[in-house]
C-alpha cells in the first residue's frame, strides 16, 4: 500500500512537467477527465492531508501524513463522491450521491446523499450513517456540522423517519426530514429536534455543546417566516412570497446569528441578530459576498470574500487575517482559492487554476514557509497548452454594460477565429478567469471560446441579476449574441463561422440560438438543456409537491405564460435554421431527459436534421468519467462537422 501510494503522487508530480508534443494537441480524453485531484481537506492538527483523486482510470481517497507518506487508500469504485472532511485526525466523513427511481413520489428519480465514516486506521470498516437504523432512511438531508463534545466527535444531520405497522413494519411516512445527533465512532443516533409540520420547510444551527441555538421555519404556502431560539422565543420573523429567506449561519461569535431575507423588490440583506433575543441589525450590506469562511469546530463566521477581480478574504481574526494574505500573495495572478485550513492558519491548502494553469494543489506550511504541490488537476495539459484566458467587456443592444470570458486557442494569433459561444448553465451563475475544461477543450481545437455573463448573471449585484425575469429567449438571448457582434467588430472571430454551445440553461440558450434567431450559428450543442418552458415549469411544480413559494418565484423569473411558447425552442422547432446535438443524461434528476426527447421528436417531425446522444448512467453534473469524455468527444466532433477551425 505504501509503495502504491507513493507510486501515485511520484507519477502526478512527473506528469504536471511532461512536455506536449509540438506536433500532436493534447488528446481531447485529458479534458473530459474527472481532475486528478478533486477536493483535499486537512485534519484538525495539520497531522494528515486528505486528497480524491484519479490515477489509472479509477478514484481514491488518498491520505498522507505531512511528510507526504501515505497514511492510506481507499478505492471508492464509482461512486458520485460530493465532498468530505476530517474528523479530528483519525478517520473521514465523506458525501456520495446517488440517483435512485422511485414510485409513489412527486418525482420519478431523485438524487440522495449518503454520509459514511472512513477510519484511517487498517482494516477498518466504513460505516453509512443511519444505515443501521430501520427507522430511518439511508441517506442524510443536509449535514448541520461535526462538534466535539465530551472529547467525542457528533455529526449532526437531518434524517427521514419512517413510521412503523402495527405488525412491526417500517414504512417512508414524510419528507419532512428531522434532526439528528450521531456518534461518529458508535454511528449510534438520538433525534435532538423534530420535524416540521406540513408545508413547512425547516432548518437549524448547532451549537458548539451539539444543542440547538435557533431553529428556522418558513411556511411553502404564505412564505411566513421565523427565527426562534432554544428558549422557543422569535428573534427574527417576516413574509416573503417567493420565500427568500433563510439562515446563513452563526455571526463571528456564537451570541449572534446571520439570516437573509430579500425585500419585496427582490434584493437580498443579511442581517445580524442576538440569539438571545434583541434588535436585527444589517449585515455586509451592499457588498456582494461569494464565499463566507467558517470555523469548522463552532460554525461561527471566520470572514467573508467579496466578489469582484483582485478580491481578498477578510477575517475578523487580525492575526489569522495576517496569514491568510501571506498565504494568498504567494500565488498571486493564478487565480488562488482557500480550501481547508486549520484553526490557527499555520497549515492551508490552495488550489490555483487559469492563465497558464489547468488546476495546481498545494499544501501551504507557515511555520516552515514552504508551499509543497501535492498535485494536480490535469496533468498532461502543461502550462504551455493552457489558451489564454482574459475578461472581456461590452455592452448589451439597449446599452447594459457586462462582460465574458475569452479563451484563445495556444499559440494562435486572435484574429478571425471560429468561435463557440459557451454561455453558463444557472442561469444565476457566472463564469470567471478560471480553467474551464470544456472551453479549454474546444481552444484546443483552434477555436475561440467566449463566455458571456448575460443578464441574469450573477456577480454584477442582485439588479443585474433580476434584469433577467421575463427575458428567456429575449433579452437575455441577444445579450448573448451581443458578445459575438462586438468579438467580430474587433476582428478577433469570424461571425460567420460560429456556433453555439451549453448546458443546462446554457443548453436551452444553444437550443434558442438557432431557432428564436435566424442565421447566426452554424450549428448547436445542447447537453441537458431545457427545451419547453411550460414542461419545465409543470415538472417543477409537480416535484415541489405543489410549493406555492417555488411556484410564484418561477412565475416572476419566467414572465407570462402566454408568452412561453414563443420562446421554446420545442415549440419553435420548424424555424431550427442550423444542425442540432441533443446529449442528456438518462439519470437527470434537474433537468429530465424527456426535455431533450421531446425537441428531438419535434425537430424529427419539422424535418430538420439534428442527433441525439444519450449518456447512460448520467446525471445533471457529468460526475462519470466515462460519460463526460463521451459528451465532450460527441460534442467536439459536432463543431468540427460544421464549422471546421481550418
């Protein structure tokens, strides 16, 4: 095991310096790999590193002591791996998912969490919490965080529970999960708060003791809402229709807590209140905050990171403040993130990734002022095979300023490029200068890539954001092709070789490039995109179990339904002007399959030429190796079809 291990991490660190051929691009297969390293985490002392990662086609959870020898192994086989985190020093509690068919719910498929112990020590077996408890079903909904109390280590998570016959049977009686406290070294569990009514969503804070600080409840009708403390007393309460609240966390000590709530035009607020009870106070108001960092013992608020270019962390902590951008200035210009640290900051992983860089770990010692690379996210793509990556501004039609990303092919000069139009899938998200795999992979291919942050992007602030509702297939579409008018005015593409390519919204957004507007694209890619608004809309429904809060916020953010159909690309498929790839996945619990199935039955009947590729075994996210080079290969070839790079 040990020689394995070390074999791993010599082999990463040999292939992140392998030089590209000069002649040969880097195959198309590197870019559709799950990232050789996925996540890392540090235990509480700094002690061990855990890493996930790949290495000859298969994923493994690696962890290795500070002196990077291997500590263990463990293969994980298939499995969706969603996360993990040390408990104390001396095992994990990682998060798989998996998507499960069900009957007699209000959706057909769902994709469950399950949370399991893994031990460091040999031999030892994993354990699934709650799998040994008939009264409850095996899978976690929503992890509340992991405290040590009485020198053992309690994870704290929401739990359905099953009712029970008269003849000793268990049966599924609610989704209304409850909260429970589980000994991570026993996996013996004790409920500590009940689940809540009908039609009311629930959640909670837990304290640094395990107790229970405040509980939330919102009504899924009125969007009623309220904050209470372990006294049972309202500290906080409102009305939202849309129900846009929520419980942030703990406030930068445990005497306060942190909510949101938007006002009735839609912005967002955090406020800060007295758990004890007291007058709610504004939070950060009008920064726009990406990230927050927590401390992972209490759950109190470490600091916050705003958005924008050349951002900062900020701590509340002077001197873990002082380490942090010590930390940070080391990699300045490659796009550093902060993934884990421990309490004091001595020890700190971070990832780099963008110009010049296809995604670099490293393990960060203060104390010995070192910075070691524990490996890599893609390590044949070398930094000379990485395109150019820059932020490119511009204005809409009706003159709203935005912006998106432009990656280069390597070693081309940016002018008269064939490009793709990659829009973001959210459509409340945004991209950055990051490494982004399927960009990088169609810049590999000679062509420009450009990213647009239409409106309804966020990170440009909650009106930005807003000035998308009512304008799929609108607005928000020409915004799109507003970014490809101005690339070709500055002579860096050629308009008329374009195509247009996404997922999910960005899926939908390809779909509607080439049949809401004539001529643009030679052709379109839509990997598990929405193709009808009403069926998206009467899926939702359904699968809420009628939410009215879901309801009336898809109704805002959509606009009226007379006006869908016109903007369905379903129902537009006799104006498809241009070639059409549907790929979805056959396991798709967000967006279903029958969206694509249904606009390849009407582009059959309109007669218009398109293909479908269905990824088996597949969900929303492409979390399977295999299928994800199988998307990025059909995809590829597509472009390469239509609209050749030379």
């Amino acid at each position: 095991m040990a020689h394995f291990a070390r074999a791993f991490l010599t082999l990463v660190a040999l292939f992140a310096f392998m030089p590209a051929s000069a002649e040969e691009p880097v195959p198309l297969e590197a870019y559709g790999e799950l990232p050789g390293i996925s996540d890392a985490a540090a235990s509480l002392t700094g002690r061990n590193v855990a890493l996930i990662g790949t290495f000859n086609n298969a994923r493994h959870i690696i962890v290795v002591d500070g002196n990077m020898k291997p500590v263990l192994i463990q293969p994980t086989g298939a499995i969706k791996f969603r996360g993990f985190e040390f408990v104390g020093d001396h095992s994990l509690l990682f998060f798989r998912s998996e998507t499960v068919d069900v009957t007699g719910f209000t959706a057909d498929k769902y994709e469950l969490m399950q949370a399991l112990v893994l031990p460091l020590g040999q031999d030892l077996e994993i354990s699934a919490i709650f799998a040994k408890d008939r009264h409850l079903g095996n899978a976690v909904f929503g992890s509340h965080g992991l405290r040590l109390i009485d020198g053992r280590w309690t994870g704290f998570f929401g739990a359905l529970e099953n009712e029970r016959t008269g003849t000793g049977e268990y049966y599924f009686g609610h989704g209304r999960p409850a909260l429970y406290a589980v000994d991570l070294l026993t996996m013996k569990s004790r409920r500590i708060a009940k689940s809540p009514p009908e039609q009311t969503r629930r959640d909670w804070l837990v304290d640094a003791n395990g107790a229970v600080a405040a509980t939330f409840d919102i009504s899924r009708e009125s969007g009623n809402w309220t904050i209470k403390n372990s006294a049972y007393k309202i500290i906080a309460s409102g009305s939202h229709p849309k129900g846009g609240a929520g419980l942030v966390g703990f406030g930068p000590t445990s005497a306060t807590l942190i909510y949101s709530a938007e006002d009735q035009e839609g912005k967002g607020h955090w406020f800060e209140v007295p758990i004890a009870g007291g007058e709610a106070k504004p939070f950060l108001e009008d920064l726009d905050i990406v990230r927050t960092y927590w401390n992972h013992q209490t759950g109190e608020l470490l600091g916050y990171l705003e958005d924008g270019p050349g951002k900062a962390p900020v701590l509340y902590d002077p001197e873990l403040q002082k380490r942090a951008a010590k930390t940070l200035k080391t990699f300045a210009g490659f796009n550093p993130r902060l993934i884990d640290w421990t309490p004091n900051f001595d020890k700190v992983i971070v990832h780099t990734d963008g110009k010049g860089d296809s995604g670099t770990w490293f393990l960060v010692d203060l104390e010995t002022k070192r910075a070691d690379a524990l490996g890599y996210d893609r390590p044949t793509i070398n930094p000379g095979r990485v395109g150019p990556i820059s932020t490119v501004n511009y204005a809409a039609q009706d003159g709203l300023e935005m912006d998106g990303i432009l990656t280069l092919p390597p070693g081309r000069e940016a002018k008269n490029l064939p490009v793709v139009m990659l829009p973001h899938g959210g459509p409340h998200a945004h991209d950055t200068e990051s490494f982004d795999w399927w960009a990088q992979a169609f810049a590999s291919r000679g062509y420009a890539v450009f990213q647009p942050n239409f409106r309804g992007s966020t990170g440009r602030g909650a009106a930005f954001e807003q000035a998308g509702y009512g304008q799929w297939g609108l607005k928000m579409q020409t915004d799109i092709s507003d970014g490809l008018a101005m690339l070709a005015e500055k002579g860096i593409v050629d308009p008329k070789r374009a195509c247009i390519v996404g997922a999910s919204y960005g899926g939908y957004a390809a779909l509607a490039g080439v049949t809401l507007q004539d001529g643009l694209y030679r052709c379109a890619v839509s990997v598990a995109g929405v193709s009808d608004i009403n069926l998206m809309y009467l899926t939702d429904n359904r699968e809420s179990g009628g939410n009215k809060l879901l309801k009336r916020s898809l109704l805002e953010e959509l606009g009226p339904r007379d006006g869908w159909a016109a903007v369905s690309p379903r129902k537009q498929a006799e104006r498809a002007n241009a070639p059409i790839l549907l790929i979805h996945g056959k396991d798709d619990t967000v967006v279903p399959f029958q969206q694509s199935a249904k606009m390849a039955d009407a582009l059959k009947d309109a007669g218009k030429p398109f293909e479908f590729v269905t990824l088996q075994s597949e969900d929303h996210w492409l979390s399977r190796a295999e299928t994800r080079k199988q998307m990025l290969k059909e995809a590829v070839a597509f472009v390469q079809k239509h609209n050749p790079a030379d």
